[in-house]
C-alpha cells in the first residue's frame, strides 16, 4: 500500500505549468468525461496541484456554464494557480492542437475528399457518427431524465426542433422557463444532480488544499467584475470592428458568440444550433460535410466543441472571405474559434471569484435542469437528421426519401452503437473500424 505524502509539493512556476497544459493539449482525447478524468489523475492524485474538494467545487461550477467544461476547468485551475496569465495560457494550449489538427485536416479534406479512397472511408465514417450522436442522447438522457416531467420536456423539445423546425435558442429559453416554474410548483422533479458530488479519496497535502485561503487575485469585488465585464465588451467589439469589412466574417462572429452562450449541456447540445445556422440559414457547409468534421472532431485532441474550426474553415473557402482558399479556410477556422471560446475565459475570470467566495453552497438550479433535459431531445433530433443524411444521401427535403437506401450504412451504424453503448468501445476505434469498413466496402463495390 502506498504512503499517503506528509507535505505540499514544491511551489509549481508558470514555466512548470506552462509544459503540463501543453502536454495535456496535444493528448486530451476521449471527449469532455475523458479530459476531466486525465487532469484528475495528473492534477489531484498525482501532482497534487489541488486538492480533491477544490478540483469538484471547480468543476461543478464548470459544468453549470454554457461552453466546454473540461477547457473552462483547466481554465479554472490555471487561474487559481497563476492568475490571469496561467489562465490564457491553458486555455489557449488547451484547444490549440485541435485547431491546427483540424484545420490541416479541413484542407486536405476540400483538396482530396472527392478522391474514391477517401470517399469511401468517410462512407464508413458517417453511419459511425449517427452511433455516436445517438450514444450521446442516451447517455445524457441516463442523467438528466430522471421522472415523467423531465421525460415529457425531452419528448416535447423533440417534437418542436423536428416537427416544427423551432430554432433552439427559443427551445432553450422555453426549458429554462418551463424549469423555473416547475422549481417553484413541484420542486422535487426539478431537483439538479449535484454534479459530481463529494470525495473522502485522500492523496496528501495539496498546493491548492481545502484550507488553502484563496489567492488575493481570485478574491471577489464588484470593482474587478465590472472591469473584467468592460475588458471583455471592448475585446469583443475590437475583434468585430477588424473582422467587420468582411460579411461572411462579420456573420460568424456575431453566430460563434451566441452559441458560446447556448452550449448548455455540452458540445452535443450546440450541434443543432450551429447545423441550423453554419448549414440551412448561412450555407457555408453541407450537411454531410458536417458529419465528417463531426467525426474527425472524435478523433482529434481537445474540447468537441471544436468542430466549429472545422465548419469555420470550411465557411471561409466556400464563402471566399479572401482570395486565397487557405488563407480564407484559416481566417473562418480562427473567427469561429474566437468567439466560440472567448465567453469561457469570461466564465471563468468574472464568475472564479464568486465561486470561491461561496465554496460548498453551489447547487445546480431547476431552470438547468429544464434545458438538461430538453437537450437530450434536441440531439436525438440531431441523430435522426444525420441518419437521414446517412442512409438516403440523395434525399432532398422535397422527395425525403428518394435515392438508393443504404443498408450497409444501417447495419454500420447498429454494430457501432452496439460497440458503444454494450462493450463500452472507444469512439476513436469504433470510427477507425468504421471507417476501414467503409473503405473496404468501397473497393469491393
């Protein structure tokens, strides 16, 4: 049995700090469960740079806010550490290796995607991300469907976005109504989940322990919330006024920074509203391109919210923001990037203080609990609508089901759910087989 350590470690620099967040931004796989379990080990059993009630105090706060949660943590912790200055540094290191990975990939994609090879691995690739996406609804509908009202809200949220094409802002706004009423008449079915609650675990003296008063930058004042507030407005203005000579751009910033604030429940719960707005109101992708970044977005390092570098990429070259496709396909990843993840280090910078100024009185509200659970509908929407893409590609929204069906791709997508959801297989490896199973088909066919 191993020795529980007696002491702190060694004050940790920026320098120390700045080597782990880079690290942890080129091998953050396994989507927002898996980051959050890898800076656990790393960051609370480990290194011991906080403590394990600090870590979930954090985190739970995180998970109440729109946007990626495991970015926001690492965030979270960097600041409390470093301040300011540790904070953009993890944040940027945290999704900088996506964003170049991605658009790399983007490039290749418009320059060889029609090529029969790459065909058919995306062919593969496709029904894997209706797997995928419908794995994703049911596992967040395990948690946040917890009794018949919440259940009806979900079913309700389903029938809304695709029987009557309501936008998801005004579905998210309805939950979170909804929510707030049904906390004050039946409190015990908008009861929250409690994040991810306490821990006795004890692995030794921490930088950041229990007891640790905290740091003088991360105390609480109205002062430097209202600056904090003002630096975040003018930021945001200046980047639109340089990007604002340039429709498509112009566009992209003012859609990147609303759905920044819509991601409550995750990366999947954004998915709709950027298909609804990149795909049927811009146009600046297809809706088969957007299963394809989906899919490398799985299999890339960093938060899955970075498909938006995928669809912002893709945006600027079909748009042609600029002459040069390149340029153009990075100038609509870098836009996109920005202002999708911007609001996170304001999350974190603005509400930090307040958080550790209440420790151990955070609670999840009703009205969370209502849109928790009308996400879950909006992105079973989601899996029907990729499905469709899927299984009838030369469907049109006029003749629904026309064209040749796919049945390879159905029973694809069933093994892989099966792989996901029975044998709890990895999704990098089921969209690897998928897609080797799509390749395979391809050349025999």
């Amino acid at each position: 049995m191993d020795t529980v350590p007696q002491s702190a470690p060694a004050p940790v620099t920026l320098g120390e700090a700045f080597k782990y967040w880079l690290k942890l931004g080129f091998i953050s796989f396994g989507g927002p469960a898996g980051q959050i379990a890898m800076m656990h080990q790393e960051l609370v059993e480990k290194r011991r740079w906080i403590s394990e009630h600090r870590y979930l105090h954090a985190l739970n706060y995180c998970m109440l806010l729109p946007g990626p949660e495991a970015i926001q943590l690492a965030i979270y912790i960097a600041w409390l550490m470093h301040g300011v200055r540790g904070a953009l540094v993890a944040g940027v290191l945290f999704f900088l290796p996506a964003f170049g990975m991605l658009s790399l990939l983007a490039g290749v994609y418009l320059s060889y995607g029609d090529v029969p090879l790459v065909q058919g691995i995306f062919y593969g690739i496709k029904p894997a991300v209706v797997a995928v996406v419908l794995f994703a609804a049911w596992r967040i509908g395990l948690r946040a469907l917890k009794n018949e009202v919440l259940w009806g809200m979900a079913a309700l949220s389903f029938v809304g976005i695709f029987f009557f094409h309501i936008g998801f802002p005004w579905i998210v706004l309805s939950a979170g109504i909804l929510g707030a009423i049904g906390g004050k008449v039946a409190p015990a079915k908008f009861k929250g989940g409690g994040g991810h609650g306490a821990s006795t675990k004890v692995y030794g003296p921490a930088l950041i322990d229990d007891d640790t008063p905290t740091p003088a930058h991360a105390k609480f004042s109205w002062g430097k919330l209202a600056l904090k507030l003002v630096v975040f407005v003018l930021v945001w203005l200046v980047a639109m006024f340089v990007i604002g000579g340039q429709e498509t751009l112009g566009h992209m910033g003012a859609f990147f920074t609303k759905a920044a604030f819509l991601t409550i429940g995750g990366a999947y719960a954004v998915l709709p509203y950027v298909y609804q707005g990149g795909v049927e109101h811009f146009g600046w992708l297809s809706g088969s391109q957007m299963m394809d970044g989906l899919a490398l977005g799985e299999t890339t390092p960093g938060p899955l919210i970075m498909v938006v570098t995928w669809v912002g990429y893709l945006g600027g070259v079909s748009k042609e923001v600029l002459g040069n496709p390149i340029a153009a396909g990075l100038a609509g990843a870098a836009v996109a990037t920005f202002f999708t993840l911007m609001p996170s280090f304001l999350f974190i910078l603005a509400g930090g203080p307040m958080v550790e100024a209440t420790r151990n009185e955070l609670r999840y509200t009703a009205p969370l609990t209502g849109i928790a659970a009308s996400v879950v509908g909006v992105i079973l929407n989601l899996a029907m609508f990729f499905a469709w893409h899927a299984f009838w590609p030369q469907a049109t929204a006029v003749a629904p089901f026309s064209g040749k069906f796919e049945w390879f791709s159905l029973v694809v997508a069933i093994a892989a759910f099966i792989a996901l959801w029975k044998y709890k297989a990895d999704i990098m490896k089921v969209i690897g087989v998928c897609a080797a199973l799509g390749l395979s088909y391809a050349l025999v066919m």
